[in-house]
C-alpha cells in the first residue's frame, strides 16, 4: 500500500506542479500539506506538577464516596507474599481468608477493611467477596497469576487501590483464564464489579498477556498523584463500563492486540487534571459472525458517550490500520487542558483518524491538536462549534491545530 500511496502523492504533486507553470501557485505550499509529520507522542514517565488532592468533605457530594479519607479503616488485615506463600496477619470479625499456596480468597462481611498487600508471587492471587467497600494499599506487591486475573474484586462496592508513597507494584495476569464459575467475570489482570479508585503516590504496573489490564464494571477514577502503567498485547488497557474520570495522576497506556483500545470508556469521560498517555498499535480484528466478517479497529481512546476534557494533557497515538487516536461515539467538548492526538497507521480495513466523533464537537479553551497521515485528521458526524477567542485555528487535508 505504501507504494500506491506514494505513487498517488507524486502524480497528484505532478499535476499541481503542471498546474504551477499556468497559474503561479506555490508548489512549498502543496508540498507541506501532504508531507508533513506529526508531533511526537510517547510514553511519559517524567514528574507532574499538579495541585494538591483535597478531599471532598460535604457528604452530600456525590464524589464524597470516593475519597478513601472519608471512611474508617481501623479493620486492618496484611497479607505478605513469598514465592509459593502467603502470610496473614491480622484479624478482622466477619472477614475469612481461605489459603491455597499463594491464591488467597477473602470474603468481607465487616465493612470497610483495609488490606495492606506487599511481597512477591509467580503463582498467586488476591480474589475476594463481600458487598463491603474496602481499602487496598499496595505497599511494593508484585503479583502474578498464570490462571488468571492477579486481583479479582467480585464484590460490587468500592475497591480503593491506593499505592504507598515510594513503592512500586505490579499486577500480571495469565495468557490463558482457568473459569472456575462461568457465572463470575474476570476481564482483566485487575478486575473488580465495583468501581475503582485510584489514590497514593506510589507506582502501578499492569502487564496483561490474557485478557485486559485494568477493567471495572462500574466506573474508575484516577487521583492526582497516582502513578499507573498498562501494558496490554491482548485486550484493553484501562476499560471502565460507567465511565472514566482523571482528576490527576500520571498515566501511561500501551496495547497491541488487534482491535484493542488503550482507554475505552463505556460512560462519560471526564479529565480534570493529570497526564494520559495512550499508544495503541493494534491492526484491525477480523471477527467472522455467521459467515459474514465483521472488522474492529484500535484506538487510543475510544468512549462510547460524552467525552469532556476541562484540564490536563491528553496525548494519544495508534498506528496500526484503521486506528483512530480518539473514537467517540457521542459528542467531545474541550474546555481546556492539552489535548494531541496521532493517528500513522494503513487504511487497509479501516480508515484511520486522529480524531473521529460520531456526535457534535465544541471546543471553548485550552489547545487541541490532530493529525493523521492516511485520512481526515477531524471527522465530525454532527456539529462543529469552536467559541471565540481562539489564537490559533489552522485546518489541513492533514492537521487541525485549535489554540486559545
């Protein structure tokens, strides 16, 4: 395909050009808008500056619920991890822990609990239930199960996932999931029914061979401070059902399975503040249903309803065929922040973007970049809106460039 395209490139330059000799037209011009080459997004795992994390304390806020602050943790059980082991220590009335090797499942009754996880596994996992909130605090764990999910949260309350200050954790799953209870989900190497919320200053890092990285059945939130990696080669990276909010935090995501999203978003997304970094280098899946083949593209971030950017640096990239830096499927209004998005890869099943929005888009503040190499850069279904006050509104066959 690279020679079509290039073949293409040199008879359209050829016409202009032959174009040029009657009427004077500029051939640097012409020649910027096709060859031109898009800002470079990476993984950033550089320090943030971000404002400090003061908890909701009127309990009538409905995110009241998500500060970790705002519940009692007395309750305290420990779990240390060695090779083949585990050791408990603590314990909690209504709280039972069932011990295989170094596969732990916990059952909470009690209410809001805190487990303090540290040590180092190859073969174990934390699996619990209870329709109890409770507090996770990674205090330097290294967890990996190859059956399956490394934390699995059955429960459908909240599960607050707070790193220690200093440490760094990882989470691996399996490439291939024993299903115990086909009636029980397990998306991901951390998967929980309940929502997740991020909090701490220490370091997550998520490796997923089998299925997801992170996935919630409910929502997740990112706080400022938090530190979290993904890597995924099989399915999403951060995936969340009820939607997604960063109010800060410094996140890198990375996938390469074919049709996979880096951060996919099932209700509305909202970023407030923080870093997201997002690379999806994924080829388009091809899924036969009933002898007829039905093809999904990757995207760096993909939302199925509102996506509201308000604050913080956003960066997305995909480079595999057909992959859309951002696919929203209702509308995307940026009020402020940075926001980048890249898309470099072929138009072999899909037509790669940078950014495609299936609803209207309505920018108002803040800087707003696309670029695609193959395709249109912005591909708006519904209304475009760009407010007054804008320092920069640049628009090419290649890069949309939108300041204030």
């Amino acid at each position: 395909m690279k020679k079509i395209y290039y073949s293409v490139l040199l008879l359209t330059l050829g016409m202009a050009l032959a174009s040029c000799q009657k009427d004077d037209t500029d051939m640097d011009d012409i020649i910027a808008q096709y060859m031109v080459q898009p800002v470079e997004i990476e993984l950033d795992f550089s320090p943030l500056s971000e404002a400090p994390d003061v908890p909701v304390t009127d309990e009538d806020d409905p995110s009241y619920n998500d500060y970790v602050e705002n519940s009692p943790w007395s309750k305290e059980i420990s779990i240390h991890f060695d090779g083949e082991n585990a050791t408990v220590t603590g314990s909690v009335s209504g709280v039972a822990v069932v011990r295989e090797g170094a596969h732990l499942t916990v059952t909470n009754l009690s209410g809001p609990v805190k487990f303090v996880v540290s040590g180092t596994t190859a073969n174990g996992s934390l699996k619990f239930y209870g329709d109890k909130r409770f507090q996770l605090l990674l205090n330097g764990a290294d967890i990996t199960n190859p059956h399956g999910a490394a934390i699995n949260n059955q429960g459908g309350k909240t599960l607050y996932v707070v790193l220690a200050d200093g440490t760094t954790n990882r989470l691996q799953d399996g490439s291939t999931y024993t299903i115990i209870d086909e009636e029980e989900d397990e998306k991901a190497a951390l998967f929980s029914e309940g929502q997740i919320i991020f909090s701490g200053t220490g370091r997550l890092n998520v490796y997923a061979v089998g299925r997801g990285g992170v996935r919630s059945d409910d929502y997740i939130r990112v706080r400022p401070g938090v530190q979290l990696y993904v890597n995924s080669t099989a399915l999403d990276g951060l995936r969340a059902n009820d939607g997604i909010i960063l109010d800060g935090g410094m996140i890198n995501v990375e996938t390469t399975g074919a049709g996979a999203k880096g951060v996919r978003s099932g209700g509305v997304m909202r970023v407030n503040g923080g870093r997201l970094v997002a690379i999806s280098s994924g080829d388009t899946r091809i899924e036969t249903v009933d002898g007829i083949n039905d093809t999904t593209a990757c995207a760096a971030l993909y939302c199925d309803t509102l996506v509201t950017v308000n604050a913080g640096i956003i960066q997305l990239k995909a480079t595999g065929d057909g992959g859309k830096g951002l696919n929203a499927k209702q509308d995307v209004a940026i009020g402020g922040g940075r926001f980048q998005a890249v898309a470099t890869g072929t138009k072999e099943l899909k037509k790669p973007k940078g950014v495609n929005v299936d609803g209207n888009f309505s920018i108002s503040g803040g800087y707003f970049y696309t670029y695609s190499r193959r395709n249109d850069p912005l591909d708006v279904n519904g209304n475009t809106t760009v407010a007054p006050g804008y320092t920069t509104w640049e628009s090419g066959p290649r890069v949309v460039t939108i300041a204030y």
